[in-house]
C-alpha cells in the first residue's frame, strides 16, 4: 500500500515539476517568444484601393464599481456560512455545496479574479509602491479571510477559495502523502510567498497570478503552457487532495499561521473522543494527528542536544540560506521587464544581437538614452538584491523553525485536527460515532418536537 | 446523494440483498457514466489540440507566404499578385477566426463532460465506499521516532537542493549594466562618430598599393554610382548608389567584401513633379547614409528617403519633395537618438523652403520641423554635447544655428557666406564653421539667440576650403582646400602655424587617426601627415582608382569609395 502510495507521490510530482518547468520558459526563449509575439499578432488587412478605413477601436466600459461591492458581500456571506456550516452544523454535504457555488460565482463567473491568493501581491505592491493604489476590494479580498481564520480556522479554505473548491471536486481515490514527505514539500510554499512577495515588492511581477494554474479553466481560454499545469495539477489532485493548496499555496502559508491562533476551530468530534481510530483515514489531506505513544528517555536526551544545536545553528543557517538566494538574484532581477528590457538593448548594443524585439523596438523608437535604461535596470537589480537576501533568510528561518519543530517531543493523548493542517472540509465528521450520536440526538429532538 | 433503496416487505437477508443489488446498480451506472464522459473529454481534448496544432503550425506558414508576396509586390507591383495576396489573407483571416470559434465552443463541451466525470466518478466511488476497518496498533513509539527522523531528512534535502540551484545559478552569466558596453568597430555615419572625422583605431595601415594590390584586402564593385562616403557598423559596410531611374543601398560584408544585399528605395515623389537633375559634380546619391545599429537610412537627391533593417528588409520609405538645390542635393543624414535629421537647404533664403527635418527613425513620419532662413546648402549637421545638453549645429548663409534636439532654435551667429559646403566640427569648446574660400570661425556654443558679437572666439580670414570639412585634435585644427593646400592652425587662437602646398585636388574630408592626418586626393592618392605643430609627410599611398567620399576607418582597416569600386585596405592578421 505504502510502495503504491509512493509511485503514484513520484508520478504526481514529476508531472508538477514537468508542468511548472514547461510554465517558465528560459531567459533566452523568452526573448524568443517575446519576438514571435509580434510576428504572431494578426496584422490589419491592407485596403490600399478600396479606400476602407478600418473603425478605431472602441474600449469595452469597465465593469461597475458596484460589482466590487457586491463581491465583497457575497465573500462576506460566504465566509459567515462556511464558518457556521463547519464549526456549527458540522455538514460535509452542506460544505461541499457551498464550495460548488463559490467555484462556480469565484471562479467561473467572476473568472478567479479577484482571488485572496493572489491579492497578496496587491498589498505588498501598495507598501512598497507609492503611486500604487490597492483596490478597496482586494483590500477586502486580502483580509476578510485572515481575520475569519483567526477566529474559526481555514473555513476560507473549506468552501470559500474556488482554488480549492475546484481540487476537492476531482479528489477520487486519496493517496496517504508520508508525513515526512508533506513536511518538506511545504517548503515551496514558502519559497513561492517570498518568492512572490520579492517580486511584487519590486514591481517585477505577479507571480501567483501569471502561473495560477486553474486561471485557465475558470476563464476557458490561457497559454497552453499554463493549461497544461493545471491539468497536471488536476490529475495529481485525483490522487492527492489539494496538492496546490497543500504544497504551494502562498496565502495558504499565512493562513496555517493564523488558523494556529484560532479561538474556534474544527474538532474531529462534538464530544470527549473514545479513541476508536475510526477517523485515523478519514483525512485525505494527512492533517487528523493521533496520539502520541511515549518518547523513550534516550531519543529525548538526544532531541535535547539537537534542539540545543540547532538552536545555535540558527543564525548560521539564515545567513547561509540568505547569501545562497542571494546568489540568484542577477536572474531574478531578469524577471522585471525593465531589466529584461535593458539586458535586451545591451545584447543589441554589443551586437550579440542584431534583429530588435517588439520590446526592444518600442524602446529605441522612444528616444529615451540607453545610459538611462540602464541606471533605471541597475537600481532594480540592486533592489531585489536587497529582496534575495530577506527571501534568503526567510527561507533558512522557515528551514530552521522546521528542523526545530520536528526535535521537539510533543505529546498528544486524543485524534485532533491538526491546527494550521486541517482545511476545514468536514470529511472527517461522519466518520466519529460521537457524532451519530449527536445527529440522531438532533433528530430525535426533531421528532419529539413533531 | 444516496440511492434510493427499493422498499420490501420481506424482512432480514432478502432486504439486504435486494438493497445489495440496488447499490450494485446504481454503481454500475455511475461508473458507466464517467466512462463514455471521460472518454467524450479525451474526444473534445483530442479536437482541441489538432485545432491547436493547426494554429501554431499550419498558420503561421501561410502567413510567412502572405508575407512573402507582400514584399515581392513592392518591387514587383502585380495584379494577379494583388488578387493572390487578398484571397490568402481573406482565408487566413476566416480560418482563424473558425478556430476560434470551434475552440470557444469545444472548451465547453469540455467542461461538460469533466463535470459529469467528475460527478459520475465521485458518486461511483461513494458507492464502493468501504467502512473503515483500523488495523492493529503499529509500534507508535519506533513510527514517530522514524517520522521524525525522515522529516529531517527531507528537510535538509531541500536544504542540499538549495545549495545545488546556488552552484548552477551563480555560474550563470550576469549582465552588469553600469559597465559601460565595449564599443563595436563603427563609423556610422559621413566622418564617423560625431561627424568629426576622427577614429579610435590606431593600427590603421600606412601602406599599399592599388596597382599591385599589396595591402588591398578585398575590392568589389559597387553597382550604381554616388560620392557619398561608406559607414560601417560591425561586419557591414553601407554605400548607396542612384541614378535617374533607381535608387539603392548596399550593404557589403566588411570581411570579405561581398555584396549581402541591395535594397531599392522607390520613387514616391508625387504624380507631376518634375524631376530632379543634379549637377554633375554632386549626383544622384551624395549624402552619406546614417545607422543606428538595427538600421539603416538614406536620401537621395530625389528627396526620397528610405529606412532598411540589416537584412536588407524596407522598413518605410518617403518622400520629402524635389529640393531645390544648385549643384544638387548634398547634405548627409545625422541622427539623435530616434530622430533621423534631414538638413533641407534648398532656394534662395526669401524662398522659405530651407528647414531643419526631424523624422520618427523607426517610422519615418516627421516629428518637428523647423524653417530656416538660409538658402540651398551642401553641409551636414553635427550633434553636440555641451554642459550636459545635446545640440544640433548647422551651418549656412550667413547664419550658423544651432537647435534644440525638441527644434527649438538655441542660438545662431552670422558669421558666413556663399555656397557653403564644408561642415562644420566641435573641437576644443568650439564650434568651427567655414565660409568657402574665404574664412574659419570658432564659436563658443554657449550661448542664447544672436551670439554674433558675443560668442565668435576669432576667425581667420587667410584662406579656407570649399568643400573639404576641417578635422582638429582639439589643439590644432587643419584645413584642405580643393586644390590640395594644407593649413594648420591653433585652436585657442587660430593663429596659422603651417601651410603646405600638397599639389593634388581634393574632395573628400581629412581625417585624423591618432597623431597622423590621411587625406584622400582625388587621384586616389592617401597622403599619410604627421599631426602636429611642424608640417611631416610620413606616407604616400595610390590607390589607382578616382576618389570623391570621405574614407571610413574602422578596426585597424579602411574602407575608400572609389568612383567604381568599394576598397577595403588593412592587414590579413
């Protein structure tokens, strides 16, 4: 079962990998593709004799700003009843409808956009960017999640995201991911919010929008590439629940901090639990922890040195984590279109390059002085320089604080869900016979009543 | 959802069974279902990507061939081409559009069918849904210590993938842009950089022969004829060549001198126009051409103009209207940043027709024009830069002016007369500026509206050229008349120091490479002069071939027009 459970782990992440690396082409294709861009673009027909003059285009008008607010209410109202329809009426049925209609108004209606995960980067932009206005409603989008997980979990999680509905949906036969395993492939999440974060901050991209996976199904129409990644997302999600939320998700990384702090919270059971290990599967996201046995004497002296160690490795580890991201951050600072447009015109000057892009074209055509692109391409490269380090020594705490935790002997003496883990999903409800009790309890009150 | 159980009377084993029996049924079609839907998805999928492939592969092939045609109309205007081009664009565009369509409409029919898998597949799943059945306890205490162990582990693999991507990225190359870009072999336009008629290169030859070939790299004949002088960037040298009937640019390979492409430059002056005949002296193709380095432009004394890119590719192509031009139209092209600059002295100065031209260089419309009181001249302008400030220096009768990049006039001195043809250089802090036969000024160019008698340094009224420019190393300032005196001067104070009578005619400008002067005569003759305070001859070099256009020195070579021929001279190593 466990060989099984691995084979079809490998195959899921190979396709990941295959998707995200078909997702970003390299620095080279890119300018490549940046090319065939206008080479691509349909050119108007010539109607030299005819004298035809082809109308001006005309601009579509924006969508109202009432529909901001309407959406911040139906997220409003969506938020209030997931939280009621977990923590209260404890419905598995009731939450997966609400998920179906919040894939459906969030993703297929209002086209996944504006979507919390990617407002992050709104927010970060706003700090760090002046003249940047934030949306009053992507404010709304950004924390009206936070705040309802500090006080009943991740119902955002549960019914609300359409990102999560969507996987969820297409979840058949669950694979248990090795505790071990889910431990380390949560990294990228991490890596993927200060990665997004970096680049947000230095205005060089949204990268939680451009690779969202499932854009492409909510707006059916995308980049081949990023169909294909949320194909493969989606097939791995057949075996592994959410693995997008799970191991990538970046607003998912700020959520399980908050969830860690919420004053209600999902509970497997609506009573004292009897410990019938009924529940021990019921979790297809690996976040239901069971009781600990007790830790020999001998393993807790040597996870007292090693936290102790650790503990001193920890400035060690920040640094070395922040010079090595550092070390990437020439090619990062490549994701700005600035620095990709000046590392284009210096190819060109150079004469390593002798056809223009589109882009490149523009510039020339601009007038503006070369030295001036540069300058502007050098303050950027240094500015996310700056970002490579704070990223860097983010990572290497996140590294740390994880190496720390898992030296740490906890001891656990019922089935709970784990607290920053547990998505809220309700699959585990019915499984608890304390909670058949409860239903029929409830049902008998009914009939009473009647 | 649940399925509905039928309802038995009969009690125990035969109502399970029966209940058994639904459950199978419903299973059976639930399973069904997903599988003709996801077979439906695997159809629509199979649909989507030939409709895909069509638009990546078969698409953009017709409309190369569209492209194709569209460039073999502009030399070869054709009905039945006509005809062609718009029955292929015609289908390219409806074919497109279908696509679209058909994809619009299949995604879906897509997301049709997943639904369904999706609801038919869950619902099946629900069915064979088993209770669950724990297994005995396994060793919690031996599981959670291995678990704790494995999560370091994967932990520090990452950690150890990190530290792989650090080695693979820090090995990547890194652009840095505060370094300043090593500088090509240019010479981009008439007497290279800043129209000076200066070079960095120092190892330029001083030796070879045009009746032996010795020192003679490659020669290649270019096809029409034109004094204007060659420019170079990279490995491609530029010339055009026009008559009365074509106009042409040629690019030749600066390596072995072959001829890469010509590129035509129609005539679009306007139905009725009379056509333009210049004098003998200057032809169809006087002006020296301008780049940029993506592109190249010339005019012709037609006024038409055209702009290729460094395959030979018409990019736009105008006209500006017959100039009105005694000996014909002479001027060369210069540019500032995207601005290609057209100096249009033409008429008499009561004519108004004189003016300063600044086109979109990428798309050739005119971005400013300024008027300008001055009647036809045959001078060039230069860009300057002073205290941070980019100036375009022109020179005619009586005014030199100079104009803001915006055209904007920024200050203008009477200082000149007669036909003017020798453009003017900056050099020293000064602005040089000759009145044919008669006298150098040197202007200060610092100043605001008439600067007459504010900002003229000196002038020097012992002789000047008529149409040679002058070429100065920023401390002596040499002049070459047409019938081959040479004068040095002093640039403070324009004090004569020498003068030599070198007994050849000259049209072509002197140049300056290093300490060494190379004046080209018009016999093709290059004399090789020390560049300093006491006249030294050091070479003498024939070419055998009549010589009107400025040489280009680039990269220890140099490349002469001759009257027929495109000469490159340099060393093989």
């Amino acid at each position: 079962m466990i060989r099984f459970g691995y084979i079809i782990i490998s195959i899921a992440f190979f396709l990941i990998v295959c998707g995200i690396t078909s997702s970003v082409p390299a620095a080279p294709m890119s300018r490549q593709l940046q090319a065939q861009a206008g080479v691509e673009r349909f050119p108007p027909p010539d109607f030299v004799e005819s004298g035809y003059e082809l109308p001006s285009p005309t601009t579509p008008h924006p969508r109202q700003n009432i529909y901001e607010y309407v959406d911040a209410v139906v997220l409003l109202a969506a938020l209030g009843l997931a939280s009621y329809l977990v923590l209260k009426k404890r419905s598995r049925r009731a939450i997966l409808t609400l998920s179906v209609f919040s894939l459906f108004y969030f993703g297929f209606w209002r086209k996944g956009c504006v979507c919390s995960i990617g407002a992050i980067q709104n927010i970060v932009l706003s700090i760090f960017d002046r003249d940047y206005a934030v949306p009053f409603v992507v404010v709304v989008f950004f924390l009206l999640p936070l705040v309802f997980t500090l006080f009943f979990g991740r119902t955002f999680c549960a019914a609300v995201c359409p990102l999560g509905a969507v996987q969820d949906l297409v979840l058949l036969r669950p694979v248990a991911v090795p505790s071990w395993l889910e431990s380390g492939l949560r990294l990228f999440a991490y890596a993927y919010l200060g990665a997004a974060v970096l680049f947000a901050a230095t205005g060089s991209a949204f990268i939680i929008c451009r690779y969202d996976p499932f854009i492409s199904f909510f707006r059916l129409s995308g980049s081949l590439n990023i169909l294909v990644l949320g194909g493969c997302f989606l097939l791995v999600g057949v075996f592994i629940g959410r693995p997008y939320c799970r191991f990538f998700c970046p607003y998912g990384v700020i959520l399980r901090q908050l969830s860690r702090l919420s004053k209600w919270r999902v509970s497997i059971t609506p009573d004292d639990c009897i410990k019938c290990r009924l529940c021990e599967d019921s979790c297809p996201f690996g976040a239901i922890k069971v009781p600990t046995a007790e830790w020999p004497a001998r393993d807790y002296d040597k996870s007292k040195k090693r936290l102790a160690l650790l503990l001193l490795l920890l400035p060690i580890l920040i640094l070395a984590c922040a010079w090595a991201v550092s070390t990437a951050s020439d090619l990062m600072s490549r994701t700005h279109p600035t620095v990709r447009l000046a590392d284009r015109i210096h190819l060109e000057e150079t004469g390593k390059e002798e056809e223009t892009t589109d882009a490149s074209a523009a510039f020339w055509a601009t007038g503006k002085d070369v030295r001036e692109l540069y300058a502007e391409a050098s303050n950027i490269q240094a500015a996310v320089k700056t970002g490579c380090w704070l990223l860097g020594g983010f990572l290497g705490l996140v590294i740390a604080l994880k190496l720390i935790g898992h030296s740490v002997r906890r001891t656990r003496i019922d089935y709970e869900a784990d607290r920053a883990g547990c998505l809220a999903c309700g699959r585990c409800f019915e499984y608890c016979p304390r909670e058949h009790v409860r239903l029929n309890k409830d049902k008998q009150a009914v009939g009473d009543g009647e | 959802m649940k399925p509905r159980v039928a309802e038995s009377p009969a009690p125990g084993r035969n109502n399970d069974s029966v209940e058994v029996k639904t459950t199978n049924q419903w299973y059976q079609t639930a399973f069904w279902s997903a599988v003709v839907s996801a077979v439906f998805s695997l159809i629509v999928v199979g649909f989507l990507m030939v409709n895909y492939l069509q638009i990546k592969v078969f698409d953009p092939v017709r409309a190369e061939r569209l492209e194709l045609l569209k460039l073999k109309i502009i030399d070869h205007p054709d009905d039945v081409l006509f005809v062609q081009i718009r029955k292929l664009d015609l289908q390219i565009r409806q074919d497109r559009i279908r696509r679209q369509n058909f994809s619009y409409r299949a995604s879906f029919l897509l997301l049709g069918g997943l639904a369904v898998f999706v609801i038919s597949a869950k619902l099946a799943v629900t069915f064979k849904k088993k209770p669950p059945r724990p297994q005995p306890y396994p060793d919690r205490q031996k599981e959670q210590i291995r678990q704790a162990i494995q999560a370091r582990s994967t932990i520090t693999v990452g950690l150890a993938v990190l530290g792989a991507a650090v080695l693979f990225f820090a090995t990547r190359p890194v652009v840095d842009f505060s370094e300043e870009p090593p500088q090509k072999g240019v010479w981009p336009r008439f007497r290279g950089l800043g129209g000076l008629g200066i070079s960095a290169s120092t190892n330029v030859p001083d030796n070879w022969n045009g009746s032996t070939n010795e020192g003679i790299l490659w020669k290649s004949k270019v096809p029409l004829p034109g004094h204007n002088s060659p420019i170079v960037w990279g490995d491609r040298v530029f010339l055009s060549g026009a008559d009365a009937n074509e106009r042409q640019v040629y690019c030749f390979d600066a390596l072995s001198g072959k001829l890469l492409w010509r590129g035509n430059v129609p005539n679009l002056a306007p139905a009725g126009a009379e056509p333009v005949e210049p004098g003998e002296s200057t032809g169809f193709a006087a002006p020296t051409m301008v780049t940029d380095g993506r592109r190249v432009y010339a005019i012709f004394a037609t006024g038409d103009v055209g702009c290729f890119d460094f395959s030979g590719k018409t990019v736009w192509a105008r006209n500006l209207g017959s100039p009105d031009s005694a000996y014909g139209y002479a001027s060369s092209l210069a540019m500032y940043r995207d601005l290609l600059l057209v100096q249009y002295d033409q008429g008499a100065a009561e004519d108004e027709k004189s003016k300063l031209i600044a086109l979109n260089a990428f798309l050739g419309h005119t971005v400013w024009e300024t008027r300008r009181p001055i009647p036809n001249s045959w001078t060039s302008p230069i860009v300057i830069e002073v205290s941070s400030r980019h100036q375009i220096i022109t020179c005619g009768d009586p005014w030199v002016i100079a104009y803001d990049p915006n055209g904007a006039e920024l200050w203008r001195a009477d200082c000149l007369g007669a036909d003017v043809a020798p453009s003017p250089i900056y050099a020293g802090g000064l602005v040089f500026a000759i009145e044919p036969y008669t006298k150098l000024v040197a202007i200060k160019p610092d100043g605001r509206g008439d600067v007459t008698k504010t900002h003229i340094v000196w002038s020097n009224e012992e002789g000047a050229p008529d149409i040679c420019s002058p070429v100065s190393n920023g401390e002596l300032i040499f002049l070459l008349t047409t019938d081959g005196l040479l004068i040095c001067l002093q640039v403070t104070d324009g004090t004569k120091l020498w003068e030599e009578d070198l007994k050849e005619d000259f049209f072509a400008s002197p140049s300056l490479i290093g300490d060494r002067l190379y004046l080209l005569s018009q016999k093709g003759v290059m004399f090789i002069i020390e560049a300093a305070t006491e006249y030294k001859e050091l070479a003498r070099c024939e070419l055998r071939e009549d010589c009107h256009a400025s040489p280009a020195f680039v990269d220890g070579r140099i490349y002469i027009r001759g009257t027929k021929n495109l000469y490159c001279i340099g060393n093989l190593d």
